[in-house]
C-alpha cells in the first residue's frame, strides 16, 4: 500500500536559521511512524542534502526548503506516485501565499507567465493533471525522489548551487527513469520581500544554470536567450540602422500585454508598475549571471573546499514529534 512508503523529509538551513517548515508537518495526514525528519544546517544547501541524505533512514528522500509550507496530504499525494517502481521523482509547484505583500505577489505572477517563467512556469502555478515531465517542471523545494536512486547517482552535484537539483534529474531522465509533476503536490513559498533581493535571486538563477552549462554542457538554446537579448541591448546604442531597434520595440511590446493580462488575471492592477518593471529585471538579471557562471564559475575557486554540516533528528521513525510550541520555527539543539 502506498502509506506503508516511509520516507525522510529533508529541509537545509542556515546556521542559527528558522524553519517555518516544521510547524506544517505535525498535522501531516500521514502514518507518523512513517516519517522522519531531518533537519541539516549549514552554508552550502547542496552538500547539506547529501549529508542528510546518506544519514536517512526512508526508502524516500522528500526535500523541502526552510519556508516551504506543505499541505496536509503532501506525501500521501507523493506515495500514491512513487508506488510506481518506475517513478524516480515526483514534486509540485511553490506557489505565492496570498498573504505576501503587493510586491511579492507581483513577483508570483511573473514566474507563472509565459514570458517570465518561460518553460520553468510550472514551478509556480498549479494548472493541468499529473504528467511526466522533466526538470523543467520540478523545484527542490518540494520535491520527493527515491533514496536508492539518489545514491545511485551520487547526490547533488556539490559543486552547483542553484541548479543541482536540475543537474541531477537530467542524469535521471538519461537513464530512463520517470519524473512525475503533479500540480496539487503544491507548497506555498513567500517571494522575495525586495527588489534587490529579486535581483539577486535571478542574477544566482542564471549563474548556476552557466555554472551547470560548464559542468554538464549545454541543454537547450532556449537558456541563452536573456544573455543574447542582454548583449543585444548593451550593443543597440552603435547600431548602424533603425531596424535594428525592432527587437526592442517587440519586447517592449511584450512586456507591456504580459503586464496587462497578469494584472487583469491576478487583479493586482496597482502592481502594474511592478510588473513593467519585473519582467525585463528577471531576464537580464539572469542573462547577465548566466553569461557570469559561464566565464567565472564558482567552482574553480572553490575547489578543495568543504563546509561543516550539522545534522539534527526532529522527528524519527516511530517516535512522537519533539517540537518547541507552534508558529515558532525553532529547530531543537
């Protein structure tokens, strides 16, 4: 039956760092002696992971981010999939609580768009039945994988952060196993509270996918076109002829109808402004890291390398949960 899966939630965190998590996951409805949770603290969340997940008991890895907010059925949704022996993966979308700010739910409409999140919208809105699909679709998030397949693999990648969880499901797809997305496997994940906080979101975004690209080689085109559109615009002010200002003009164009729609869509239509102003943020931002992690990736400066990692049991198998009062997000010493 699929409630007889166990599995080991896995959520890094920041040394001192709060998980919001937590307080979620003990009204699970789920066989608590089913699950166990492991809570790794450190600066690097890929080797955290790995650490986490050689130390776990389940015959199921669920990763979940610090302040992602499961539902109650999450790894019953989760089970029901991975009861498949063919199955390798399975997760769902993070989705923006409608309690963010103005700013933050702007932000959630972008990632969701077509011309914002591209072939990566997925990740951001519930829409559509469980499919397979690749890892265009999954986010690490919320992302359920069996543990014998990641050892198999070799884990994350340790050297990429973001990105590694892309990495690793594009070994898995070569190998012919299955990922599965399932659109109300979903947490609710705030977005970024500021702008320069969004900008370095997407200026790290594009620089693991150069740092992946370097590591793994390239996967589609597609991911070179903010760099491209990057350097087109860095190039425009010595163009030779007006029609080489077309392009500029279509996107602005674009940019404004995708504006219009998500504010008609969302009802944010104060957050116009924002959403003028995001769309155009979020690919050069990532164009301009993308084109970084090409040139300069982290790893050749890293290499040698190690970050301490501490590993701490909240919840074990068939033992009651040990949790400080709800709400808190304290991780017990």
């Amino acid at each position: 039956m699929a409630d007889s899966i166990t599995f080991s939630i896995i959520i890094p965190v920041k040394p001192g760092g709060t998980v919001r998590a937590l307080d979620r996951l003990r009204s699970v409805a789920y066989p608590s002696s089913h699950m166990e949770v492991l809570v790794a603290e450190g600066t690097r969340p890929s080797r955290q992971r790995n650490q986490a997940a050689a130390a776990a008991a389940g015959e199921m890895l669920y990763f979940l981010d610090d302040d992602s907010l499961a539902s109650p059925d999450f790894l019953a949704r989760a089970a029901a999939h991975l009861a498949d022996p063919s199955v390798a993966a399975v997760g769902g979308p993070s989705l923006t609580p409608a309690s963010d700010s103005r700013f933050q739910r702007a932000i959630g409409v972008v990632l969701a768009s077509r011309l914002g999140g591209g072939g990566a919208r997925n990740r951001y809105r519930a829409t559509g039945s469980p499919r397979r699909t690749s890892e265009r679709e999954l986010i690490l998030c919320n992302l359920a994988m069996r543990r014998d397949v990641f050892l198999a693999e070799g884990g994350l990648d340790e050297r990429l952060y973001p990105n590694e969880e892309n990495e690793l499901m594009d070994r898995i797809s070569k190998r012919g196993m299955g990922l599965v997305h399932d659109p109300d496997l979903a947490v609710r994940r705030s977005q970024r509270s500021t702008f320069r906080a969004f900008v370095r979101q997407f200026f790290g975004y594009g620089r693991g996918r150069g740092e992946q690209t370097r590591i793994a080689g390239v996967r589609s085109v597609v991911d070179f076109l903010p760099t491209v559109f990057l350097i087109y615009l860095l190039l425009l002010p010595v163009a030779p002829w007006a029609p080489c200002f077309l392009p500029a003009a279509l996107y602005g164009a674009a940019v404004m109808v995708s504006a219009l729609s998500g504010a008609v869509r969302s009802r944010l239509y104060a957050a116009l402004p924002w959403l003028v102003v995001l769309y155009p943020t979020l690919h050069l931002c990532y164009g301009a890291g993308l084109l970084k992690g090409l040139l300069t990736p982290r790893f050749r400066s890293e290499a040698g390398e190690t970050a301490a990692v501490t590993i701490r049991c909240i919840k074990e198998f068939g033992a009651p949960w040990h949790l400080p009062a709800h709400g808190t997000g304290e991780v017990p010493q």
